[in-house]
C-alpha cells in the first residue's frame, strides 16, 4: 500500500484542505504499524481527523466513544456531510443490529460508528471486528469515571471481550502525566505510542477576577458582555458550574440581552437542548449561558470571550472549556469571575458525585484550581500547562500576572 497516497485520498474525501501536520501524519503512520495511540494535542488542533483517516485507510469497523450526546451528533452530521459511511448508537437513535452493520461493511468496505460509554454495551458485534476503538476526550475516564460516569471504567472489559481485539486510540487535550498513566491503564491499552503537542495557545488571553460579594461579580458579568456586544464580533460562552447557577445567570442575561441568550444543561429536554445549540451554532444567538454539558469538541470557530462566572473543578476541566474559544486561530480571552464561596460548593458537589478512592484525587485538583485562582506570581499559563504535563519556558505575557509585572517595571 502506498501510505501517501491513501491517506492523502482518504483526505480528500473528509474534506481537509491542506496538508496534514507532521504530527497528524506521524500519528497516523504509527496507527497504521498497529500501535495503540495516546493523543495530547490542543483544542482545534484536529485530533479527530487521525482516527478518521486510519478508519477510511484500514477499512473496518471503528467504534468512536465521545461524552455527551452534543458532541456524538456534531460528529456524525459534518461526517454525513462529506457522504461519509457513519452511524450512531446512543439513546436517542435506533439501535444498528449486527446485520445493519455487516451489510454496511459488505457495501462499502467501512463503516464509523459513535456512542457513548454508556450505550457502548449495546453494540452488538459478536461475529464482526472492530478494528478500531477510539475514546475521544479521553481525559473523561478519570476525571468522570470515578464519579458519576462509572461506564468509562468499563471500556477497557469491552475491548477485552471483543473476539478480535482493536486497536485502542485515546485523544484529548488535557490529561497530565500521571492522568495519562491511568487512562492506558484503564482502557486496557497495549504497544501504545504517545504523541504529545504542545498545548499552549498564544492568542488566548487569561484573566482572573476575584470578588467578595455576588452584586461586584454580576456588575463585572455585565460589564464584560456590554463589551463583548459592542465589538459586534463573534459569540460567548459563559460557564456555571451547577444548572442552578446556570439558570440564574442565564435569567439575568435573557434581561440584558434577550435576542442574544440562549441556554444549554443536562436538564434540559432535549429538543429544547438541541434548538438552543443549534442557534448559538448559527450564530443566532451570540451568548451561551452553560454548565460543562456543553461546548466539548464542539467545533465553533468564532467564540471570541469565554467566561467562567464559578471557579471549575480543575484545572484539566478550566482549560478544556477556555479552549472552546478562538477556533478559528483568532484572538480571543478567557476569564474567570471568581468568589471564594465557589470552593465551599465545589467541594460540596465532589463529595456527594465520588467515590472514595477518587476523592483526595478531586479535591487535590479543586486546591490546584483555587491556588491557580488565588495566585498573583508567576504567569498563569505556565502555572496551567505545568499541571497539564506540558511545562512552558517563558511567560505568556498577557494574563493578569504578567500583566502586573510588566506594569511595575
């Protein structure tokens, strides 16, 4: 087989324009030896578009595991878009029997599969390989594995049980050192090749602002859309981290701009969850008021200011979801509105959604948020990507601390 030559068709057909990266490629190159692959690359960096290509190289069956439902339709819509042979297993979809996918395979030779870890059980494949098993957003197995995800724990049985054993590609953009470890380990993972990207992203600018009171922190809140509105450019994000907190803010920000806001979180019924999406998307609405149910992988280019109107869990889960802004490679900021009342509630809700032998795991990562958030040395992106496993040489220069030092020279 000429490997150029079928992986350049193979882009063809997703539509990529362009060359691939040297480290797309050498990914791909290695998936093709028959390695399993760890993936840490940053947001927008086109983590997906390695699975995707080996699957229409290969041929086969691949099964794509991804979090949330949000994420498992975006997916397979741009799929189905470039006439790509892709299905969805999940629990708003018609189940694929064992025949609807062999005679998939018999027609075109390959067929992507996505669902989640919950439904991945349903996938009936008992006399059909799979040849390939991806677990996107794979930072998930232990940051939500241990809680209130326990299926994520079990996709290493699966891969297990499979007559044919597949090859296993694990991608994110956020897993540390001793994360990555773990996520091998859990997901049962062999003759694994990592290839790591740097994650810094030199056109996100970060910021953090602290408060006392609810009344400064709902001022600053309006302030920064009031801004944000003016620039007439692009949409926002603001992230809370219940779906309480999210009402609230989404009630105030309905008031300040009403043809603007929309709403996404898990309680939502899902074709209100799906219509508010869906216009965000079209930009119909320019400002999204959410928890972490929304906006992983989904691929928006134009999101210019991310804000966190809580303090997150993590640092893993802050740079996840400040990563949705700036796509497109354009500037964007990422702030964080922060009230120290935020610790008490975080540790509240990882108390009552983990187990304990994750818990001093979760909480450790909660201080590791409130000491980034507390700081005022040192540059605060090099303070992220330290944690991340991914050390920086220089400061940003931009985010608040290297702001203030710069001012005071």
């Amino acid at each position: 087989m000429d490997l150029k030559k079928s992986v350049k068709q193979a882009t063809i057909t997703l539509g990529i324009k362009g060359e691939l990266k040297e480290d797309q490629y050498k990914a791909i190159k290695d998936g093709m030896d028959g390695h399993d692959l760890l993936v840490i690359a940053p947001t927008s960096y086109g983590k997906s578009v390695i699975p995707q290509v080996l699957a229409l190289v290969e041929q086969g069956l691949t099964v794509v595991v991804v979090p949330t439902l949000s994420l498992l339709h975006d997916q397979v819509e741009q799929l189905e878009q470039r006439n790509i042979i892709v299905g969805a297993i999940a629990s708003d979809c018609g189940l694929w029997t064992e025949s609807d996918i062999q005679d998939a395979l018999d027609q075109y030779g390959y067929l992507i599969l996505y669902t989640t870890p919950e439904s991945l059980w349903k996938l009936d494949v008992s006399n059909i390989p799979v040849s390939l098993l991806v677990v996107d957003e794979c930072h998930c197995v232990t940051s939500w594995g241990y809680g209130f995800r326990e299926d994520y724990l079990k996709i290493g049985t699966f891969v297990d049980q499979l007559y044919y054993r597949p090859q296993v590609i694990a991608m994110t953009a956020t897993a540390p050192i001793a994360d990555r470890k773990e996520i091998k380990k859990l997901l049962h993972m062999r003759h694994v090749k990592e290839h790591v990207v740097s994650l810094y992203r030199p056109k996100l600018t970060f910021s953090v602002h602290s408060f006392v009171s609810e009344d400064a922190r709902q001022k600053k809140l309006k302030s920064l859309l009031k801004q944000h509105m003016k620039s007439d450019s692009g949409s926002c994000i603001v992230y809370c981290n219940t779906k309480a907190n999210a009402k609230d803010i989404y009630d105030l920000v309905k008031e300040w701009y009403p043809k603007h806001a929309a709403i996404c979180h898990s309680n939502l019924p899902n074709g209100e969850r799906k219509r508010n999406e869906q216009a965000f998307m079209r930009g119909e609405r320019r400002i999204m008021v959410a928890t972490s149910a929304f906006g992983m992988g989904i691929n928006k280019a134009d999101v210019r200011l991310v804000i966190h109107y809580n303090l997150p869990l993590s640092i893993i889960d802050y740079y996840q979801q400040a990563g949705r802004a700036g796509r497109d490679g354009e500037k964007a900021r990422c702030i964080l509105l922060y009230n120290k009342s935020d610790y008490d509630m975080n540790r509240y809700i990882i108390e009552q959604n983990q187990e304990s032998k994750a818990l001093d795991y979760s909480l450790n990562a909660l201080d590791e948020m409130k000491e980034y958030a507390d700081s005022e040395n040192g540059c605060m992106v090099q303070r992220m990507l330290t944690v991340l496993g991914d050390p920086m040489d220089h400061s940003c220069g931009k985010c608040t601390i290297c702001q203030k030092a710069r001012s005071k020279k």
